[in-house]
C-alpha cells in the first residue's frame, strides 16, 4: 500500500476554474517527489491538496490507504515550505526555529536538544543566538526549512523553495536539501518550474501541462524516454531540438539535408507519409563522423561559450537547431559545419497528437501517459 495516494483527484475552483484533472499518484514513504511545470500547470494547487489547505473537487486522497480528504494539514501530518520564508524578524533562529514547539508547550530541554540537533543537519549551529536581517538568504531558507523539519511530521512539502535565492545560493541549497533528505528520510513533495531542480533532487519527477500529468518517472526515464514533445522539450538544458517534417521513403528533411531514418527501428515504415517530429538532445551530437548516424551540413550563426562547453546554434534552409559541445571544439561563426547525430539518440513523435512513437510503455508502471 502506498503511503500517499492520490486518486482521480480534480481541483476546480470556485470561479469554475478547472486546475487539475483526474490526477492519479502514488508516493511511497520516503520518496522525494517533484511536480515541474511551467507556470499555472496546477502544481501548487495539488500540493496544496496534499497539505489540505485547498478543498479537492473530487477524488480521493489516502494516507497509509485510508481515506484522509476531510483531515486538516494537522491531523495529516504535514509540514510545508513556502516560497518566501516568512521567519520572525526580532526573534533569533533557536527561536524561530523552535516556535512551533514552544506553542505546543513542549519541555524546554527536549526543545533545546531538538532545535540543536535540526541546526547540526541543517549547519546552523554557529548562527543560533543571530536574528534573521544577519543572515544570508540561502541561510535564511535553510531556518524557515529547520522550522518545519523539527516537528515530527509523515510529509514535507516545499513549494520553490528556493525561487527567492540566486543563482550560486539555489545550487548550494539544493545540495543541502538533497542532504537533509537523505539525514531525514522524510517523504517529500516539491514544487519547482525549473527542470534542473527536478532532475537533481527527485526519486520520481511528476511533469504536468495545463493541469494534466503528462509523465511520471526518474530522471533518467523522462530524460531518454520522454513520452511527449512537451517532455522531452521540457527536460534536459538547452532544450531538445525538434524538426518537424513529413516522412517521405523514410526521409525527413533538415534545411539542405535528407535524414534517411529507415534504420532508426523496425517498423518505421508505418509512420510512411505522416507527419512526424524528429528530436534530438543538443548533446548527443557529435562533429566527428561516426557510424550510424545522421549527417547535417549546417551554417553556424551563434557561439556561446559557457565554461566547458559551448552552445552553438546552426542553421540549415528554414530549420535550426542549438548543439552541445566541448569548448575546446567551439567551431567558428558563419561558417559551415558537419555534425552527426547517432541513430539512437534520435527520438521520433506523432506530429498530431506529439506522443512518442516505437517507444513501448506497455508493463513499465513507473511511467505513466497522460
Ligand atoms: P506557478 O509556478 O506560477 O506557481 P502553478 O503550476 O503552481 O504555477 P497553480 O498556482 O496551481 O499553478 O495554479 C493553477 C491554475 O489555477 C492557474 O491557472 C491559476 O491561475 C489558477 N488558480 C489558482 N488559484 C486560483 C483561485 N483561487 N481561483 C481561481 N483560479 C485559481
């Protein structure tokens, strides 16, 4: 038995706002969920759900298998990190930290031993006796997350988190709640709009559109198996390119270029004469020649170099394309360049309903198709 199960659940709001549609999800104890999505998919509305600080519409939500829709964020358990972290500006971080047990009125010893302990895990313990205005954000978050991890909770919900830090704090502090994740074993269920945020913390990453879950899986299952042109544009940096075409004698058409896809897999014959997106990862290129691949003559238009590596944005007739690679390789701009696309990092989607095609999800029941 699960230990959070959401069934058919559908939020529609009192304007007759439709948020979430029949949303089915299963989180095992411990689990580190993330729901991802651009803005207004409905992921907070859901999260809020769980905490039971907005009505479900319909459906059913269970805790360990029984029916909890009615129990408030009390009674459930619930512990839940918003985005602005809201601490008590004249109160120092044992204090804000121990708030919400010195209103429960527990024993001061069992306080202090707990609050030291939360700021041990959380590396705060050299910042106790501080008021907020004297920390840095990123440390900050990390009372407003102590506030809610001291008390014994079955759930932790964070809703971005770290949307008010920059760009090194956010890095740091996902570092930290990866930590504080593993220290805890909390079931957890995060909400992020940024992707690299989802792939580097979750167990199992929810991706929802316009209030319907498009996939659930791991990293690594929405990255090389994404069911969608929308998850597999959303997951992955820079964003997978996509060529949309007809397939003509197993051909598509890159600018200047034919992409003979007859040996992509067997049975890409049945896709003869339909309208098709080809996608591939900016990083699965390479500018060597390689076998079983796709050859693209391009014109670079754009390098940027980034560290490591480079972007590098290519042009062929009307299509264009961004590409990944080594900055040690960054080519020259307006100028020609070959690159290869091996076969098997080439993913293929119906151009009418966007769904993957030759990609059996059948028996896999850690993805599930919107
Ligand atoms: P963001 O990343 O911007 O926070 P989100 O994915 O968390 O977005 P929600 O806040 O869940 O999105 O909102 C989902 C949709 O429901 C949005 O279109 C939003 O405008 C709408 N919505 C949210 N709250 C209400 C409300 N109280 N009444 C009517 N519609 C609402």
């Amino acid at each position: 038995m699960a230990f959070i199960s959401l069934r058919n659940i559908n939020k529609i709001y009192p304007n007759g706002f439709h948020a979430v549609h029949n949303f089915n999800l299963d989180i095992e104890k411990g689990e580190f969920v993330v729901f991802v999505g651009p803005s207004g998919c409905g992921k907070s509305t859901t999260l809020r759900m769980i905490a039971g600080l907005e009505d479900i519409s319909d459906g059913e939500f269970l805790l360990n298998g029984v029916r909890a829709n009615e129990q408030g964020p009390r009674e459930r358990g619930i512990a839940m990190v918003f985005q602005s972290y809201a601490l008590y500006p004249q109160m120092t971080v044992f204090d804000n930290i121990a708030f919400g047990l010195t209103l429960q009125g527990v024993d001061e010893d069992e306080i202090d031993r707990r609050v030291r302990n939360t700021a041990r895990i959380l590396g705060l313990t050299d910042y106790l006796d501080r008021l907020p205005r004297a920390l840095s954000g990123g440390q900050r978050q990390r009372v407003a997350i102590g506030r809610a991890i001291i008390r014994k909770v079955n759930i932790f919900l964070m809703d971005e988190p770290l949307s008010n830090l920059d760009a090194k704090q956010r890095v740091t502090m996902r570092y930290e709640i990866a930590q504080i994740h593993k220290e805890t074993g909390a079931t957890t269920v995060y909400v992020t709009h940024d992707q690299t945020e989802a792939m580097t913390l979750a167990d199992r990453i929810v991706v929802m559109k316009d209030g319907y879950i498009q996939q659930v899986g791991t990293p690594y299952e929405l990255y090389y198996k994404p069911v969608n042109v929308f998850v597999a544009g959303f997951i992955g940096e820079p964003p997978m390119n996509f060529v949309r075409g007809t397939l003509e004698k197993g051909c598509m058409t890159f600018g200047e270029n034919k992409l003979d896809l007859t040996n992509w897999r067997s049975g890409v014959n049945e896709w003869e004469g339909r309208n098709v997106v080809l996608g591939f990862r900016p990083e699965a290129i390479s500018l060597k020649e390689i076998p079983n691949a796709l050859k693209v003559d391009s014109f670079v238009e754009l390098t940027e170099l980034l560290g490591d590596n480079s972007n590098i944005y290519v042009k062929s007739g009307e299509n264009t394309a961004i590409l990944k690679v080594d900055s040690h390789d960054t080519p020259e701009m307006d100028a020609p360049l070959t690159f290869w696309i091996p076969m098997d990092s080439v993913y293929l989607f119906d151009g009418e309903t966007e769904k993957a095609l030759g990609v059996d999800f059948e028996g896999k029941n850690e993805t599930s198709v919107a």
